[in-house]
C-alpha cells in the first residue's frame, strides 16, 4: 500500500510503501471459575510459532475469529465451548485491542467467562476434526498461571493481556460472580 499521511503540524507525510495484513476481528475469552480461582486454557500447535523460533504448542485463551456481521460476545462464547466444550454463565468485556497495529488491521475483542472447572490438570482433548486441530485444555489455579505468565511460559499476548486483566480484576469477580 502506498499513501500518505496528514503529520501533526499539518503538512503530509512523505510518499510510504507499507504491507498490511487484513484479517478483521477476533475474540477472546479467558475461562474462570470464581468458586475455585482456576482457570481454563489450551495449548496447540502454531506454525507461526515455529517459525518464529518459539516452542510450537502454545498455552492460549480459547479464541477465533468474527463471522461476518456476527456479536463479538456470541462469537467468545462459541468460541468457549468449541474449544474447550466449557460454557460461560456470565461474561464480561476486557476490552478491544490491535495485536499488531504495524502491519495488520485486526482487532481483538478479549472477554472473561465464568465457568464452573474440575480440579487442575488436564480436562481433556477437543478440536474441529475438519479443521485438523487438537487442542488440549488444562485447568490452572490462578496463582499458578500468573506464576507461569512470570516466568515468561505463556508467550502470546491474548493470554497475557488477559491474565494479567483477570490479576487485577478476580478479587471483584470473586465477590460479584459468586450468586
């Protein structure tokens, strides 16, 4: 793409060349069960992870991308349980956030969902099979996924960002979710 662009004092940009993905909007949503302050994530395999030098099996947040005119909240919950088969109760907004704002236009809709999780460790295996996936889920306590997230383990910024939401906001959610 080539353009322009109106500086801050008025006058235009120099002539740029710029490459930009366009790939529109995804969702995100963070499992939690306030009862037992665990978590839900899963882990799959990324190429681009690969190929960025990174360990390929991610630990992730449940997420997709939008449907044509489909309700970001709608497309979370969906996302929820085709990936993990956990269905949130109760969802709340974290907010809407680029990824990379320097070369691609998608926006994230990132939520939290309360759910009701068995003890920690793995919940089991689920994925579309037309898809190829297999993603494995695995319940945290929360202590231990903010310790991993420290640790630098969970290495993607949808997981972090929420994670890091959920660190500031549990002790809310555990008084509000907890009818």
């Amino acid at each position: 793409m080539r353009f322009r662009y109106r500086r801050s004092d008025g006058t235009p940009s120099a002539l740029l060349t710029w490459e930009m993905w366009r790939r529109g909007q995804g969702v995100v949503l963070l499992p939690y069960d306030p009862r037992t302050r665990r978590v839900a994530l899963i882990e799959q395999f990324r190429l681009p992870a690969l190929a960025a030098g990174e360990e390929p099996v991610m630990r992730e947040c449940p997420a997709g991308l939008l449907g044509e005119g489909e309700d970001p909240e709608r497309a979370a919950r969906r996302e929820a349980e085709e990936e993990t088969g956990l269905v949130p109760d109760r969802v709340e907004p974290i907010g809407q956030f680029m990824l990379m704002q320097g070369g691609c236009d998608e926006r994230m809709h990132f939520y939290c969902g309360r759910v009701s999780l068995p003890e920690a460790g793995l919940l089991g295996l689920r994925g579309l099979e037309a898809e190829g996936e297999e993603t494995r889920i695995l319940v945290l306590p929360l202590d231990e996924a903010l310790a991993q997230l420290a640790r630098n383990e969970i290495r993607n910024v949808t997981a972090a960002m929420s994670l890091l939401w959920l660190q500031v906001n549990a002790p809310r959610l555990d008084t509000e979710w907890m009818d």
